[in-house]
C-alpha cells in the first residue's frame, strides 16, 4: 500500500508541472543545445502560445494552439512564422527580434 501512495503522489506531482517537464525533454532540433529558453504569451491549462529559445544558435520556435514546433529551417514557413513574431514582438526579446533564426524581424 505504501508504494502505491507513493507512486500516486508522483504522479500528481509531475501532471502540474508539465511545462517544466516539457523543457527538460525538448532540445534544439538543429544544434541538439538544451535546456532551452520558454516564453509565455497565453496560457490556460497549457500553454496556448508561446516561444520556446535556443541561446546557443538564437533560433525560435513557436508554441501555437499549444503545440511546440520544433521544426528544422528547410520546413519552416517565414510567411506563417513572421506574424507570429510581429504579433507578439512586444514581449520578444530584441536579440530574437532583429537576430532570431530562421526569420527575423531586421529587414523590415
Ligand atoms: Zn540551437
């Protein structure tokens, strides 16, 4: 019985703390750096958008409808993910903003 206690009150622990868990997993897909960095825009019972950093190589990826992109450069789409930025550059970093990789907000 002490066991099964003991598991349970892990498992409970572990289901608040997703977003945490989360960034232990996640690795840059192209450099493999990890941890990486995590930007809350909205947030209900997970996170609905957001960006999540690499500070080795500054490329970003965008959690939208909750779902991390972890994508390599060759299948982002710079006319989705540029709005993304614009729509929330307000709360990106500049370095990210202006160097941020695949796509930045520089040329404009
Ligand atoms: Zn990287």
């Amino acid at each position: 019985m002490k066991v099964f206690y003991t598991l349970k009150t892990k498992n409970t622990l572990e289901g608040c703390d997703i977003k945490k868990k989360l960034m232990e997993i996640l690795a840059c897909p192209i450099d493999k750096h990890h941890p990486l960095e995590l930007l809350i825009f909205e947030e209900k019972e997970e996170i609905v958008e957001g960006l999540i950093i690499c500070p080795e190589c500054s490329r970003w990826y965008p959690i939208r409808d909750e779902i991390p992109e972890m994508l390599p450069d060759e299948l982002r789409k710079e006319g989705e993910d540029l709005p993304f930025l614009k729509k929330w550059k307000e709360r990106i970093p500049e370095k990210i903003l202006l160097e941020g990789k695949p796509f930045n907000l520089k040329a404009m």
